[in-house]
C-alpha cells in the first residue's frame, strides 16, 4: 500500500485505446503536421467516453481548448494547408471544414491511421486483426459564430474505437496533459507522457514484481518523434543521426518528471529514471539506455474503482447495445425518415436522452448493480440513475475513504450537460 499522503494527490483516470499507445509513432506517418490534433482528439473522445456514455457524441471548441491545453483562438484560425490552397476539397455536408480543428476533423472521418504491422487482439474468443484505425464515421457541426466559439461538434465514433474503449485500453492518467503538452516539443512530451503510462500499467498490473526493461534512447527519440537531420555533405544533402537525441530525451523526460513528482498534486504513479549502459561488461560504453523506477500512488480503494468502473462500462455497453438491436430493427430504421442519412443510428440513441430514458435507466441500475456484485447497499435509485445519465459518472480520483458509488456525481470533472440542450438538439430515434 503506497504511503504517499492524499492530500498531495491530483488525478482523473480516463483510458487510451492499446492499439494507439502501442502505434504512437504510425500517428505521426498517417497525419503528419495533424498528428498531434489527432492524438488529442482520440484521448479527448474516451474521456468523454469515460465520464458520459450517455453524452460523448457532443463538444465545444471550449471543452476541446480546455483539455488539450490550445487555445481557441489557434485552433479556430486557418489551417495552413487550406491558407496554402493545398487541402482540396474542405467541404463536407454542406459545411466547409477550414480550421486547424475543423480540417483535422474531417481528415480523420477520411483517413485512418495505418498501422506498420497488423495488430491482433481477442473480442469472445476470436481473433481480430487491425490493419488500420478508422476513427470518425460522421461530423455534424451546429451553430456558430466568426470564431467557432459557439458552434457545437457532434461525432459518430467508429466501431474499433467504441470496441477498443470497453476491451482494449491501458489506463491514462489525463491531470496533466494540457500542461505537459504546452509549448515547443508538446507533442513529443504527451507521447513520452502516454508511453509512461502504458508501461506503468502493464508493470502494476503485473503486481510489480516484474523487472522494467531497459529501453533505448532510439526507441524513445523514435516515440517523441526526434527527426533526423539533413546536413551538406559533398555538397548533397544527406540525414544523418541527431548527436543531440539523447539531450533531447532526456529533456523531454526532464520535463514529464517534474510535473509528475511534484511535491504538490501528485499523479497516479511518481518515477525516477537514470541513463545506464546497455552492456555491463563495458564500462566504456556509453549510457545510451534508460532505466525506469515506477512507484504507485493508487489508493487501495481507487483500485478497487478502477475494476468497478471496468466491469460497469463493459456490461453497460454490451446491454444498451442489445436493448437499441432488439428494439430497432434495420426494418424499422429504414422507416424514420429522420435517420435516412445518420451515420450511426446508435450512438444517435445513445446520446439522445429523450429516447428510451426510463429504459436506459433500467439497464444502468443492472449493470451498476452487477459491477459492485450485486451488492444491495449499492444499488442505484432511478433518480441516480437519471442524473448519472444527465450529468456524468463518478471521475475516478483520490480518495481517502471509499466513495459511495450512490451519491450522486458533483465533480467539474465529469463535464455536466444541460439535458434539455441534448433533447432539442436531436430528433427521437
């Protein structure tokens, strides 16, 4: 049990998908200059996913500027690929994607992330292979002004992502991103940032006893996306290594370890780190591997949460999936005329709270119910229910006693939406 004191704690855990954080580098070749745009987008989505299945589908240029650490002034300003004249075509239901955001949104409903080598993983019992990452399937924008401060975005997730939230994800601490991420090199210190957290989860879920690797400054500079550079050689130019790339790793993790070992508001895990050889036989070998020393700041019941908050989304998913089958049929579908062109009839009743409520309501309590095993002091009331559904679910933060999965979610963290805005925004499935 870790002996670290509550009080200096700060952290909401949220999920990355395996399939990124394993592929961080295949962001970068599929996007380019968006890349960064993309990555943020992918862990924005499951934090919504994290805090409201019921309300993920919709954002703001606010809600985005606020996680990501960008302001809204520079992701509302022109792409320089659409100032340049070189984007094509920008226009997509009778809308024109222009912005840094906008145009990073629609190259993700048309492009997926390649992956460099295909990636396998179980869903019941069978293997599915990933060859690629396809993340958007619609964007909806509504409202608006000059700005774009005011418009609201609405998305259709696809089918990997929704799969990849609920089966397939390491843990993400998200405290920290906007500032890990602010200024020159951003990009590069949230992949490190990822990265540590995914090797951090496979080590604790590992109970710990497991060795850490050593890892290669190649391998990390390859992750933090440090480039080769072009110089002249016999007049021609030719890419060589980098000499700064361990300086520029070690900054890097420099950095990241300030912000997490800080004295003040500790995240999930604290970790200290030493350059070491790779070949102990030769002491003259220079220090061009990285040792890692991990410790957990998790409270014991937050761990508990964790598995909790796992078992509840995954239940809940499968059952609201069930449920939305059963009850509409394509038969049925094709016969709504408001949905001829939706992309998603789902998520579209997922996220709609006037559809179903009393039903969804039913299923939630289940699940919850199921997920803290069938524990009769937990059990939901509807009108809990009602408001984790309007409101959010519990974050999943520092505590010092074990909270009471019944009360009702209070954290500015879960991101609370008017649900009469929701209602009036979509049409009844």
């Amino acid at each position: 049990m870790s002996t670290t004191d509550i009080s200096t704690l700060s952290y909401n855990l949220s999920r990355v998908d395996r399939s990124i954080a394993d592929n961080l580098m295949d962001i970068d070749k599929s996007f380019g200059n968006d890349a960064q745009n993309v990555l943020d987008f992918i862990i924005f989505m499951s934090k919504k996913l994290n805090n409201n299945l019921f309300g993920y589908t919709r954002f703001t240029i606010k809600e985005y500027s606020e996680f990501t650490g960008i302001t809204a002034q520079n992701l509302c300003s022109m792409h320089p690929d659409v100032a340049k004249g070189i984007a094509g075509n920008t226009v997509y239901s009778d809308h024109s994607f222009e912005s840094i955001l906008e145009f990073t949104l629609l190259k993700m409903l048309k492009n997926n992330i390649l992956f460099s080598k295909v990636i396998q993983y179980k869903d019941d019992g069978n293997i599915i292979q990933l060859e690629n990452f396809p993340i958007l399937k619609d964007i909806i924008v509504q409202g608006g002004n000059v700005m774009g401060t005011k418009k609201i975005y609405e998305v259709r997730l696809s089918d990997v992502m929704m799969n990849g939230f609920v089966q397939r994800y390491y843990t993400l601490d998200t405290t920290r991103l906007p500032v890990i991420g602010k200024g020159k090199g951003g990009h590069s210190r949230k992949k490190i940032y990822i990265w540590l957290n995914k090797v951090f989860h496979i080590y604790s879920s590992r109970g710990n006893n497991e060795q850490i690797p050593f890892y290669s400054i190649d391998f990390l500079a390859d992750i933090a996306g440090v480039r080769f550079k072009k110089e002249l050689e016999n007049k021609k130019q030719v890419e060589k290594e980098p000499k700064h790339k361990k300086e520029a790793v070690s900054n890097i993790l420099k950095a990241i370890h300030k912000q997490i070992n800080s004295e003040q508001n500790k995240l999930h895990f604290s970790f200290d780190y030493k350059f070491v050889n790779g070949d102990t036989s030769n002491p003259y070998q220079e220090d061009y591997f990285v040792k890692f020393d991990f410790k957990s700041n998790l409270h014991p019941d937050v761990v508990k949460q964790l598995q909790v908050s796992h078992n509840l989304k995954f239940s809940l998913l499968k059952a609201l999936r069930m449920f939305f089958d059963i009850s509409y049929p394509i038969e049925r579908l094709s016969k709504i005329e408001a949905l001829e062109t939706e992309a998603d009839n789902f998520q579209r009743w997922l996220n709609n709270n006037d559809a179903d409520l009393q039903k969804k309501v039913e299923i939630l309590k289940n699940a919850h119910f199921k997920a803290n095993n069938w524990d009769k002091k937990k059990e939901l009331k509807d009108k809990e229910a009602i408001s984790m559904i309007y409101s959010g679910f519990l974050s999943i933060e520092p505590v010092s006693i074990p909270q009471d999965p019944n009360s009702i979610p209070t954290s500015a963290n879960s991101m609370p939406t008017d649900p009469n805005s929701i209602s009036t925004a979509k049409e009844k499935a």
